[in-house]
C-alpha cells in the first residue's frame, strides 16, 4: 500500500515509517521539510495521489489556545478534503487517552476540535488514544520547575515509550478502519510526581519533586482518572526502566 504520514519526520512518524517499509509498503513522510504542508495546502495533492491510507500526526508549533485551535482545524479541514478527493480508504490519527476530560486546556480543547472534524469527514477512521510519551518527561520536568523544586500533580499517568506507540501507529495501519477509538498505554501505572521523581533521580539531577494537587496539566487540573486508559487498552512493552536504560541515555 501507499501510506502517507502527515508529521512523518517527527519523533513517531519516523518510527512508524521505518516499521512501515520493512514491511513492504510505500511510505511518504509529509511535512513542511519534505515540502508537504496541511495549513498552506502546499504539496498536499500531490502526496496523497494514489494512497490508501493516511496517518496524521502532525502538531502545533504553539500551544497558545487560539493558535492551538486554528491549527487543528485548519489542518484537519484541508487534509480531510485532500484527502476525499484522492479517494482514501482509512485515516488514522494520534489523539490522547483523557483528551475529553479535561476541557480547561486548550490543547486538549484544540484535539477533540480535530477528532470531530475526522468524524464527521466520512472517511473511514481510527483514532488512536495515546497516554502520554515516555520521552516527554524531560518537558514535564521543567514546566513544573520552580527554583529547584518540581511541582507536579499526583494523579496517575500510565507512560508509554515512542517504540510501543510506533509499534500500534504501523499495526493499525495494516488493519481495517474501526471508525471508533482504539486505546494504547504503557505497562506501568503511576503517580506523575513519582514517575519524575524516578526519572530525575536517574539522570542524577537534584531538583526536588514536590506532589501539588493544583498543579496544572497543560492549563487543566487533574483527577486521578483523567490521563489513564479504563478501556481495555492495547499494553505497550517497554517499562520505564528499559526505556531510561536505551533511549534516555541518547
């Protein structure tokens, strides 16, 4: 098959492109470097000539609400049109596990605006739900830095590594359109402050993890039901403990 990946560049695109063309596929890894972008329009025709399926990981260069927002609708409304008119048989995109629960942050306001946009498309669908990336504690670290302290919410998260996420993007690719959500979490699950606390403490940094209930997520506060999947999720592989030993040494 053909298969583009909108974001193709990026962290699980080039992944799940790798997985995709050991296995025999066509990949087109679109972004605004190769020349593809969903806001401008620019190459978007071209580069869905001819695909089967397309998957969308692309995301916003801000995290402002409004900017957030007009991104996801603006990319989302040209790729589903690019994409109708090339006939695509299945459209995939990467959401978050929780994306619904939480309407304080913009970002989470801005993604459910996209999953609307692919639901109502007609285009035949899966949406994959994400818990969070193992790689972005470093992110998380540092937005709930104060001096040398690090305040993060209590509520559990259930991580999961990019390889996992790479592993389920390729793996729903090859399978048939669900038109429906299917949900995909790390193996282990626990509190955010413990998580950092591990994961500071095992790049030897000092910084002290504080556990603050008000401390905010992407601007919403959290319960400990809002970033975990209850809803019989495909269990990634990869611990924390593997994963620091590979790739957060790189």
């Amino acid at each position: 098959m053909k298969i583009v990946i909108i974001g193709g560049t990026g962290l699980i695109g080039s992944k799940t492109a790798d997985r995709l063309r050991r296995q025999g596929h066509e990949v087109i890894a679109a972004a605004p470097n190769t020349g593809v972008n969903t806001i401008t329009g620019e190459g978007l025709a071209e580069a869905l000539a001819g695909a089967s399926v397309v998957i969308d990981l692309a995301n916003s260069p801000s995290f402002e609400d409004k900017a957030v927002l007009d991104f996801f609708e603006t990319s989302g409304r040209n790729l589903m049109a690019a994409e109708k008119a090339a006939a695509v048989k299945h459209h995939i995109a990467l959401s978050i596990v929780g994306v619904d629960r939480l309407p304080d942050s913009g970002y989470m306001r801005a993604k459910v605006a996209q999953e609307k946009i692919i639901r109502e498309s007609g285009i035949p669908y899966t949406i994959v739900h994400s818990t969070q990336f193992m790689e972005f504690l470093g992110g998380i670290a540092q937005s709930g830095t104060v001096g040398d302290t690090v305040h993060l919410s209590p509520a559990y998260v259930q991580p999961i590594a990019s390889d996992d996420v790479a592993d389920n993007m390729a793996a729903v690719a090859t399978a048939a359109p669900i038109n429906g959500i299917v949900e995909i979490s790390g193996p282990e699950r626990v509190r955010l402050n413990e998580l950092v606390a591990r994961f500071l403490k095992a790049r030897g940094d000092t910084r002290r993890v504080a556990a603050d209930p008000e401390a905010r997520y992407f601007g919403a506060k959290l319960e400990d039901g809002s970033l975990v999947s209850d809803n019989n999720p495909r269990l990634g592989r990869i611990t924390f403990e593997q994963w620091f030993a590979t790739a957060a040494r790189k």
